[in-house]
C-alpha cells in the first residue's frame, strides 16, 4: 500500500514548508499539494503537525557483551524503542574481542540484528592489530557497506587501542575512505585513578566521575586530533561530554581539520550529582563513560551544539538493569557502564534545544538526522525529505505533552535517566521503509522488517581532504 500524509508542516534541516507526502515501495514519490489520492492509499492527516526525516541515531549498543554480563535491550526490544521516540535508523557497533575476526565479529553482530524493527548499520572497533586487521577492514568496506572504524582510547587491559593502533588503523581508513571515529578517554591514566580510588576505599559510584575527570578525555581528544591531523585523516569524537573536549574540537576546525563531535542527550542535561545520591542503585544507574559532568560543562555542550562545533547527537544506549549493575556493589569498577535514551534522545533534545530557544526547528532536524546522515555517507537517502529519498519520516506533535518515566518507555530496564521530565512536543507516529512503524503509541512493524544500511566510503568531505593531499605532497630536493 502507499502512503500518504496530508495537512502537515514539512520541517528539513533548511527549510519549513506545507506540503503533503506520498511514500510508494519504501521511497517518497510526491511532495505538494496532493489533491487526487492513488488507489489502495492509507492516508494520515497531519494537520498541525510537523513532519520531519527519521531520527538517525549514531551510537547505540544493542545486545552489547560486555563487562561480564549482556545489554538487556536486543535488536528487537532496542529498535522498537527507537522507533517510539522517532528514531528510524540506528548505527550500532560491532566490537571483535582481541585477537578476534573483525569479519567474525562482523557476521555475529549482523545475526543478532536480523530481528531488528527499524533500519541498522555498524560501525565496527578496532580493538587489536596485525596485517590480518587491515585486510579484513578492506573486507569490511567493499563487501558489506561499513566505512567506519571505532577506538577505545579507554578499558586498558581488554578494548583499548593504543597509539601505535590509532596511527595504523587510522591510516588504513585513510587509504579506504572511511572515517575513524574514538571514544576519547586516556586509558592509563583511568586504570591509575581506578586502582588509587580502590586502595583508599572508595568502592561506591561516586568514585566512577572521580576516576574519569574531564582532563582525561580533553587529553585524548588532543592526542587523536592530534594523530588524525599529522596524519590527513578526518576524525569523529563520539560521546563528548566535556569543555576542554569541545574546546579541543574548535581549536581544530578553527584551524581546518576536518573533526567532527557527536554529543549525547543525557550528556547536555544530566549532571554529576547523580553519583552522590544515597540510593546506591540510583547511582549505580547512571554509570556510564564519559560519566555526567559537573553543570559548567553542559553549558559548553549546548555552545558547541550552537556555534557547529558538535554536529550531531546520540544516546550510546546500552541498557542494564539494576541486579546487572548490582555486580559492582563492592568494586565501582565493575558496574557494567552503560544508560537506555534511543527512545528520549529526540524528545528531550526537543524540551532543552528548540523550547529552550537553544536551537532552532531547522537545526533540530540536522542533529538528529541530517548532519549524521551526510557525515556517514547516506545522505539523500536518508536524513531528508524529498521525492526519491527513503521514506523514514516521524510526524511531531508540537502541542502534545509528555511527561518521560521508566514506567512507560520501551527500554528492558527499570531505570530512566531522564525520569520525570515534562516534554512539550512528542512524536507521534514515525514512518520506516514508507510504512506505519509506530502509530497511536502502538508498534506496527514486526522484528526483523528493520534492513541494513549500506554506508559507501569517500563522503563528501574526502574531495577536500584528498586535493590538501595532493597540494602538500612532499617533493624531495633534486641535488
């Protein structure tokens, strides 16, 4: 059946307009004023409504192995969460263990996403070096549509990727044109901290922000900007939480490096008090790296939202339940780190950014979308509205009120980090592959109806980068 929406707002990351749209076989067909109505059409009215592209969040762990125990939101549960809040296409992660097949891992994490709601696609860590690595990145790029690489510069002693690691992986991408991107925390100096905090007894979840303090990551942040400039390459911070990181990112643009920073929902309105609340659950909760910050540093956030400097937003959710995070009630470091926010991240980026006057409708739709969409290489297909692109669109209701609990949300776990807060302006019925995947707060897609994203190399960003290749190529002195 084709689709067809009438009487909404059309809001794209430039411009707002009325308009109707007419989604046929996955693909929008028509956009204006559609009078005359195709046979076998389900029409939704959206008179007062805003229609935006799909949420495309870059960062999620769904089904996540880690730290001795597993996400409690799969494929399945994760995406329909996703779903709910607006969001029709997610970039998970693959994550080899060391010394493990990236192409191994790759088809294990491509199984478990087989049962997904929305649309996917992985980027996939780098964990461990050798020849094999590189090839099997060749691998990865030209046969199954991955054109990013991830880097823990953090988890010393398990995923970290030391600088020796960096220069060649980042290098590799380089050569592929795909896009390194880091989780930027300097690994040695967290596993000083943690041993230093634990001799003196501190066990408890306040010591968590302790053993991560903002310098750690403003360090790292340098450092990888630092190797990706030396070396040519583009570089993506994930998740950056902090001043002195935001601060790092500027400093490069400013200079023209190509850097791009991706920003959390629960980073711009969550703080570190979290950590000092007598409930040991609660703050276990809210364990996750880069922890919350002190207030200041949402502050910077929002400006690095402002000026450009942080181009897109996501949730790295990566859901545990209490009796998961309960495995580090002696040892705070070993509380599985990782909070739920697939389904809030758009709702509350609504509240804080465009009803706050932060941001405006326009640029909403770029950090929750088009921004994403351009820098991972798939855009037009996604990340805007226009005839020939997919059709992933969620219809907003600016009017109608929410008030966000664990209670309700879709998310496994008992825990929200956003919980209680009063949203005015929800999603109301998001649209994935030109169908109804959620309407009147009801899942209407079946697990598994979610297709993999293809995200090709070269973006458009590599033209410049490769011409600056050419233009400062070195040319050795004739004697």
């Amino acid at each position: 059946m084709s689709l067809l929406i009438k009487g909404g707002t059309i809001v794209t990351h430039e411009e707002t307009f009325k308009a109707d749209i007419l989604c046929k076989d996955n693909k929008i067909v028509e956009i204006g004023d559609i009078g005359e109505q195709p046979k076998d059409v389900e029409i939704i009215d959206a008179t007062g409504k805003l229609i935006m592209p799909g949420g495309i969040d870059p960062h999620t762990h769904m089904q996540l192995p880690f730290m001795g125990t597993v996400a409690k939101d799969d494929f399945a549960s994760g995406t329909a969460a996703a779903l709910a809040g607006g969001t029709t296409t997610i970039i998970d992660f693959v994550i080899p263990n060391p010394q493990q097949s990236l192409l191994d891992a790759y088809h294990q994490w491509r199984d478990w996403a087989k049962k997904a709601h929305s649309n996917y696609s992985f980027h996939v860590a780098i964990t461990w070096w050798d020849d094999t690595v590189a090839e099997e990145m060749n691998i990865l790029v030209k046969d199954h549509g991955v054109n990013s690489f991830k880097h823990f510069m953090a988890y010393k002693n398990a995923i970290m990727a030391t600088d020796d690691i960096l220069v060649a992986s980042f290098t590799k991408c380089l050569e592929l044109g795909a896009i390194p991107t880091v989780h930027a925390e300097n690994g040695e100096l967290v596993y000083h901290l943690q041993n230093k905090l634990m001799a003196e007894g501190m066990t408890g979840p306040e010591a968590h922000p302790l053993s991560r303090p903002s310098s750690v990551e403003g360090e790292a942040a340098n450092r990888a900007i630092s190797i990706a400039n030396t070396l040519g390459a583009p570089i993506y911070l994930v998740h950056v939480s902090t001043e002195e990181a935001v601060d790092a990112i500027r400093y490069a643009k400013d200079h023209g490096q190509t850097v791009f920073g991706e920003v959390l929902a629960g980073h711009l309105t969550v703080d570190e008090s979290v950590y000092q609340n007598p409930d040991w659950a609660t703050a276990a909760a809210h364990v996750m790296s880069p922890p919350f910050r002190p207030k200041h540093h949402q502050d910077a956030l929002w400006k690095g939202v402002q000026a450009g400097t942080l181009q897109t937003t996501a949730t790295d959710h990566c859901a545990f339940c209490a009796e998961q995070k309960a495995m580090g009630k002696d040892n705070f470091t070993q509380i599985p780190n990782g909070t739920a926010g697939v389904e809030e991240r758009m709702m509350v980026l609504w509240e804080k950014g465009v009803n706050q006057g932060k941001i405006t409708m326009n640029e909403f739709v770029a950090l929750t979308s088009t921004n994403t969409a351009k820098i991972f290489n798939i855009y037009p297909s996604k990340g805007c509205i226009r005839v020939g692109a997919d059709a992933d669109l969620v219809i907003w209701n600016p009017a109608a009120t929410k008030t966000i609990s664990a209670k309700t949300h879709h998310s496994k776990i008992e825990h929200s980090i956003f919980e209680g807060m009063e949203i005015h302006g929800v999603p109301e019925t998001t649209v994935c592959n030109g169908k109804l995947a959620w309407h009147n707060n009801t899942l209407m897609v079946k697990s598994g109806e979610g297709k993999y994203v293809d995200r090709p190399t070269y973006a458009p960003f590599y033209e410049a980068l490769r011409k600056r290749q050419e233009l400062n190529k070195p040319v050795a002195v004739k004697r």
